[in-house]
C-alpha cells in the first residue's frame, strides 16, 4: 500500500528526481556489497534502507553523501552528477553518521554552536528553543560525557531542526532513543517530507511513517545472472 | 527563520575557538607536551654531562629535539578524538573547503601544543648555559619552526587516524619531513653564534613556513578523505 502511495507521489512530483542513482557497485574486501543499484528520490520522499547486517547500509549512505568515493556507478544530484555540484549538494544535505559528531568535552551548545556555523549563521537562542524541543532543556551547558548516548543522539538530532537542507540523510538514528524520542523522531521525518523534503534512513525499526518507501539491500549478493 | 549561509570567516573562527575550547577542557592534552618537553630539557644535563661548557654547546640541539619530539606526542590530539566521535565527518561534509577548516585546527593545535614550548624555552636554554646573545636567535627559531612541525605532523596524523594501532608509524611517517627544520633550526642558531648574518638563515625558515602553511593543510584534507573513506 505504502509503495503505491509514494509511487504516485513520484510522478505527481518534479520531474527531475533530487537524487538519482543509476549502476551502482561497490566492492569491499573483495565482497560485492552491492551491484546494479538504482533508484531514484524525489522531494516529499522517505526511502528506508534495509538490510541484514554488513549488507552495506551505512556504506551506501556514505557513497550517497560523499564520505566514500569507492564505488562505481553514477549519481546525481538534481539532474547534475554529484562531482560536479557538491557545494550546492553540501548546502542541501544533512547527514547524521553513526558516530553523531558530538564532542564530549563540550556542552550540547557549544557542539551545535560549531556543527551550525559550519553550515549558516546561527543564533544562540536558535539553538536553545532546538535543544528544548529535542527534550534537553537544563541540559544546555552540561558537558556531554555527562550525558547519555540517546542524549547524545538527542544533540545530533538537534542539528536536524537547525539545518534547512533538502535531503536528511540518517544512518541508525533510532538505535538509542528511548519510545518518546522515537516518535518524536519519525514526526520529524513525517513534517520534513510533508514540506517536501527527502529522508534517507536506515533502520532495523519499523518506521510509523506515512509514505514509506523501502529499498532492501543484500538481495543481489550472491552471484547471479543479470538479465539486463 | 533566515538561512544565511555561514561565511567561510565565520566557518574557521568556529572551528577555531571550538578546538582551543576543547584543548582548555582536556587540561592533560594541554600539559603534556609541554611537561614533555621540559622533562626532557633537564634529563640532559643529568645525562650527558653537567659541565657549563659542554651544555652551552649541546643546548641548542637538546631545545630543539625536544620541541619536536613533544610536538610528536601532541599531534594525535589534532584529529583523534574527532575522527572518533564523528565530528571529522561533519567538517567534511561542511560546504567550505576542508583546507581552511583544517588549517584553522592546525592553528589552534599550534597555539595550545607549540606556543608554549616557545614561551618557555628562553627558561630551559639558560638552565642549560644556552650562550648569550642568542636567545633572541632561539625564540625566533622556535616561533617560526614549531608551527612547521606540527604542520608536517598533521599531514602524519591524517593519514594514520583511521587506523586501530598507530604505534609508531607517525613518528616514521612524520620525523624524515621533520628534519630539514631541526637542521635549519640548530644551524641558524649556532651560525649566528658564530657572527654569521641572521637574515639568510631566517629567510630559509621563514620560506619553510610558508610552504607548509599553504601546502600542508592541502596534503592533510586529502589525507582525511582518504581515512575516513
């Protein structure tokens, strides 16, 4: 049901799709992760990628926002390959790693502080009303090893109301979140493709989201005979 | 809510004033290359010879090994813990270019590990009978060597920082780039000692900083992309 829904959206959306990847392979210690991958994101869009363990999820994401350039296959940003486009494809993409990028000697602000000012000018007011709607109110000025690792997932998440980019691209972003951040999370998502923007998740949860799309990795992993 | 892009200004003083933040917070990080460097200072007289004469001699060699052995075990500081808990990511996927983002690491690294060391060695060099007439000589050394070290270490850092156990793989990747300016360092100095004109000496130092300062974040970005990859 999910996929036809979005299936419509895809064609009663732009007709250049934000991203678009075509043939991709990727080889990793001479295991083939994944070949012939191709798919196609447009705005509005949330893809959740599947995939048992060392399938090669979190690789894909890092191809797909540029940390990893050991792949072939062509990708495309708005129409453009990615190469020749990445300040613009910078500006409109967010990722939130497995590691959140979350120093713990620093507070919650002072991380946000940074990670903000690498991407646009940002108040510190900003911040806090962020920090307070990510549940870390009073938790502004604690240094972060004092903190949790869903607090810590909690500041990272932050950074995804503060950004203004197109594309979320989120790796495990709900392993150490307690119910409410949980859901808080997916209503995040749910309100950034109702505006249009695209999220590119993966997850081993069940994602209560409208309009999910799914793209499951590790199928083509054993050798087998391309018909095209 | 307005969506001014940062500029590139704003984009290095904050990764600048974060990464002297940090280093104020982790005080061990702060002390240790400096302590370094003073311990092995003073385990010269003990082990080689007190004698006056033969210190005043050595003195120029012993402060400028050990300012580049303490800026060594200050590199890893640079991008470690930031390769560890993800932040390296963030600054390079950040729309700026990662050489000055990088060089604005370097320069904070520079101002909690080398400066110091400057600072103090004025101190060290008349604990070892350093000859007169020369400090000036030695500080100006320093001031313009030191932040050649670590730039070169950088380079080291970078390419080693995805890996599990570095050992001492720094120490060989970086100590070969490293030598030209500790003989440059050491010859400046005793060369002046010997009524040579300082200028010379102080222009080939000064040319050794500027390569690095525009060549070696270029080398240290490219060097990332690659570890974390």
């Amino acid at each position: 049901m999910d996929k036809h829904t979005s299936e419509k959206k895809v064609q009663a959306g732009m007709l250049v799709p934000l991203l678009a990847v075509d043939d991709l392979f990727c080889e990793r210690d001479e295991r083939v992760l994944f070949q012939n991958l191709s798919f196609r994101l447009t705005g509005g869009q949330v893809l959740q990628i599947k995939g048992g363990n060392g399938s090669g999820k979190t690789t894909l994401l890092r191809i797909l926002c540029g940390l990893n350039d050991n792949y072939q296959g062509l990708i495309r940003w708005r129409g453009e390959l990615l190469a020749n486009c990445v300040e613009e494809f910078r500006d409109e993409m967010l990722y939130l790693g497995h590691r959140v990028g979350v120093s713990k000697v620093l507070t919650p602000r002072e991380n946000l502080l940074w990670s903000g000012h690498l991407r646009r000018q940002i108040s510190a007011d900003e911040i806090d009303v962020a920090l307070a709607k990510v549940g870390l109110q009073g938790f502004e000025d604690s240094q972060c090893f004092t903190l949790s690792a869903g607090q810590h997932q909690r500041v990272s998440l932050a950074r995804l109301l503060l950004s203004k980019a197109r594309l979320w691209v989120l790796d495990e972003p709900f392993t150490t979140l307690d119910v409410r951040g949980v859901a808080f999370l997916e209503n995040l998502i749910g309100q950034h493709s109702d505006r249009g923007g695209s999220v590119l998740v993966t997850t081993h949860h069940a994602m209560a989201v409208e309009g999910l799309t799914e793209l499951t990795l590790g199928e083509d992993r054993k050798p087998r005979v391309s018909l095209s | 809510m307005s969506a001014v892009r940062s500029t590139l200004v704003g984009a290095v003083l904050a990764t600048l004033r974060r990464d002297l933040l940090i280093a104020y917070r982790r005080k061990n990080d702060l002390l240790n290359p400096f302590m370094f460097f003073v311990l092995v200072a003073t385990l010269f007289p003990i082990g080689v010879s007190p004698e006056p004469e033969m210190l005043g001699e050595i003195s120029a060699g012993v402060l400028w090994i050990s300012a580049l052995l303490a800026s060594l075990l200050a590199m890893d500081n640079l991008f470690r813990a930031d390769f560890e808990d993800g932040s390296l990511e963030l600054l390079m996927l950040s729309r700026h270019p990662l050489y000055f983002l990088v060089l604005a690491k370097n320069v904070a690294h520079w101002l909690v590990s080398g400066l110091p060391i400057v600072l103090v060695s004025p101190l060290i060099a008349y604990m070892l009978n350093f000859p007169e007439g020369a400090y000036s000589t030695l500080v100006l050394t320093l001031l313009l060597g030191t932040p050649v070290l670590s730039l070169l270490g950088s380079i080291g850092v970078a390419l080693t920082v995805g890996l599990g156990s570095r050992g001492l793989i720094l120490a060989v990747i970086t100590l070969p780039m490293s030598v030209p300016v500790l003989i440059a360092g050491t010859l400046t100095v005793s060369q002046t000692l010997e009524g040579a004109s300082l200028s010379g000496y102080l222009a080939i130092m000064g040319a050794m900083l500027v390569a690095s300062f525009t060549l070696a974040p270029l080398a240290s970005a490219a060097a990332l992309r690659v570890s974390v990859n």
